[in-house]
C-alpha cells in the first residue's frame, strides 16, 4: 500500500487560468482518508516533454503517482504516451476497452464510435483497467519502475466517479482492509479556530485520521479510519466524533453532506416542511445552490429574484412606506420579504436576504458588505444582520451561507 502521493494534473488550460483543477482538491481529501499522505499537487501542459519530466521528478519523491486529464481522442491528450514513456511500459490494444466506448457512443450519442477514439482503448501493459460508464476515457492503474501510476479522466464527473468507484477500492485491496470515512461540516468558525479547539484530537496516523480543511466560507474537518471490516472502521471512529460533536456544537451544522444546502435541505425534508425564498443581492443564489441537490422538489417550492423596490413591492408585497423609511437594505424590508414569499409560495419556511454586495454602498450609509437575513417561519420571523467582507462574488457566497445557517439554527435550536 503506497504511503505518500502526488497528483499531476494534466492540461494547459489549468496553466492558462481557462480551468480551476477542482479534481486536486477531490483527489487530495480521498487520498488522505485513505491515510496516503499527498506531497505534491504539480500541473503541466499538453507538452509530452514537460510530461515526462514530471513524471519522472514525481516518481523520485511519492510512490503514488495520480494523473488527471489527457485521456481524450485529441492529438493534445498525451498522458498516457508520456507516462509510459517514462516509466518504461509500451502501451497496448485492450478490446473491453473499445467495446466499452462502443457501447457509450451507442446508448449516450447513439451513433458509431468516431476513429480517432480508439486511440482511448490503448493502456499500458500489465495495467489494472477501471471501466467508465460515464464517459468515454477508461482509466487504469500500474506499477513500473517502482512507483504506481492510476490515470484517471480530467473530466470532473467522470474523474469522481472513478477515483470512488475504482481507486479506492484498489488501494483498499492493496492493503487488505477497508477505509471508512465521516466529512464533517463547520460553519462560524476558522480552520485555526477549529484546531485550537480539536488541538490534541488532530492527528495523521495509520489507522485513523482527523484533520481539518479550509473551504470558502466554512470549514470541514476529514474523519477517517482503517481497519478490517466496516464496523470496525465505525467502531474505531465513534469516541472521535462523539467527542468532536462535543466540543464544536451548533457550529457542526452537518455530517457528510456537500454544503449548507444539503444540510438545509435533509433538514427540511425530514420534518416534512416546504421552503421559499426572496433574495435580493444574492441575484437567485440561494435557489440556485437548493436546486443543486437531488430531490430539492420535496421541499423548495420556488423563489422571487426582487432586485428592484418595485419588485419587493409589487411581487413580494412589501410596502412602500418601509421601503422609503428605512430603505431597502434594511431589518423591516428583509422581515416583509421572508414573510411576502412565505405567503406569495404557500412554504412552510421563507428565508430572504437583501444587501451591499458592491462595488458601491448606498446613499443611507450602508457600506458594502451590509446585509440582512431573514426567515419566516411558524414560530415568527428571525433577523440577522451581517457585516461582511471581500468582493462582490465572495460577499453573495457569504450571504447565501449565512442565510442556510440561519435556517439551520432555528431548526435545531435546543437538540
């Protein structure tokens, strides 16, 4: 079992800014809940020279070697050709390989498999094969030379789905046990703040690990073991996150969950309650990121973009007076926004926001980065009032995340 890692990302699209590599920081929190410890995250270009110099750096300072991208049809995707190269290994013809490609082009685009696709189907020698039902780049994993190199598709769906469903099974394999893992979710607090608290709980060991992660916004903190049979990876990590549920309270907002959203929406969905929400500077945000997670039709029911007054007015019903008295980034017009939606939608739960999110405040003094947040639930209505930082997309991230915590909160007020 490889013990330490580097993941090279192949593309020169990732060097001209054109693509963010979110398959490092994937890759990179799947390795280290394997308890592989990732060196180095390196990016080259669709140059084969510059490729195999990497390849060959790489190898003299990780035993496991984790390529993304370069897999396609394209006479620029190189990485198999350099990698071999390096390593000293021929590619070769893999028929399941070709009649898996066959097969995608047939039910996905319904047509016969293009020439130049073919070139997919070679791998190199004595390679383990991870078949992609997602896409048309099979990946695979070899040893040569010392070190063990696993390619996997650029594409970030199919490089996801082959890293969880072939990777990490391989290397659990390798080792002969299993590796279980918890993400756990902070929101309010730092990644300094959250080591302080957890300080003689971090730890990077062999058979468990727990450590923390800075996220735009939030913080997430990586649980994991390794041991003979699932139960016992459980068994392992219980007395941890018992302890660290203990110790972070409410700003634990959710355990295995991709983000607020998530969270918000288990939480709304278990309790069988409907949401809605009025958003102003957040442009449409906040529904965008509920819409994101699978089955949000169970419990958001819609949303009003109210970017003008007229809007907050006539759509949402907030009157005109509170608009004119205290303008519209304010408490009261935040409070009539949650509740115009709330009735507007017929929801069980309204959140709304309205605020600064620049370049310029307004003409009543706000400076940018005020906001207001609200939800209107059964129970009443809930303000909260921000004073945020950075610029226009990090303070409409921000105020989306604070509007889910606020839900979050009063939903869990008490437990």
């Amino acid at each position: 079992m490889p013990r330490t890692a580097e993941i090279i990302a192949v593309g020169s699209e990732l060097l001209t800014g054109g693509v963010t590599n979110t398959n490092a920081r994937f890759l990179s929190e799947l390795l280290t809940a394997a308890g592989v410890d990732v060196l180095y995250h390196t990016a080259v270009g669709d140059d084969e020279r510059r490729l195999e110099a990497a390849v060959t750096a790489a190898a003299r300072r990780a035993e496991l070697l984790v390529f993304t991208g370069g897999l396609g049809p394209t006479y620029d995707d190189m990485t198999k050709t350099a990698v071999c190269a390096a390593l000293d290994t021929p590619l070769v013809y893999h028929p399941e390989a070709e009649a898996d490609i066959r097969r995608y082009f047939d039910t996905v685009f319904h047509r016969e498999m293009p020439a130049c696709n073919l070139q997919q189907a070679y791998l190199p020698a004595g390679c383990t094969v991870f078949r992609n039902p997602v896409g048309t780049a099979p990946g695979c994993t070899f040893t040569a030379c010392g070190v063990t190199a696993v390619l996997l598709p650029g594409v970030p769906s199919e490089c996801r789905y082959l890293a969880e469903h072939c990777l990490l099974p391989y290397l659990e394999q390798r080792h002969g046990q299993v590796i279980r893992a918890h993400d756990l979710r902070i929101f309010g607090l730092t990644e300094p703040q959250v080591q302080e608290l957890l300080s003689d709980l971090l730890r990077q060991e062999v058979d468990l690990t727990l450590s923390p992660f800075a996220l735009p916004g939030e913080v997430s903190l990586h649980l994991s073991a390794r041991a003979d049979d699932e139960a016992a990876c459980e068994t392992r990590m219980a007395p941890v996150l018992a302890e660290v549920r203990r110790r972070l309270g409410g700003y634990l907002y959710g355990e295995d969950v991709s983000g607020l959203e998530e969270a918000v929406f288990r939480l709304c969905r278990d309790r069988h309650l409907t949401l809605s929400a009025a958003e102003s500077c957040t442009g449409g945000l906040i529904a965008k990121r509920l819409t994101d997670v699978p089955g949000a039709s169970q419990v958001f029911l819609g949303g009003v973009v109210s970017y003008t007054n007229g809007v907050k007015n006539h759509v949402l019903g907030v009157p005109a007076s509170l608009l004119e008295s205290y303008g519209a980034v304010s408490a009261p017009v935040a409070r009539a926004m949650a509740m115009g939606v709330r009735v507007l939608t017929g929801s069980d739960l309204a959140l709304s926001v309205t605020g600064l999110a620049g370049p310029d405040g307004d003409d009543r003094g706000n400076p940018v980065g005020t906001v207001f947040a609200a939800l209107s639930a059964p129970e009443g209505v809930f303000v909260r009032r921000l004073a945020l930082s950075g610029d226009r997309e990090h303070i409409r991230a921000l105020t989306a995340h604070h509007a889910f915590d606020l839900l979050i909160n009063q939903l869990t007020e008490g437990e």
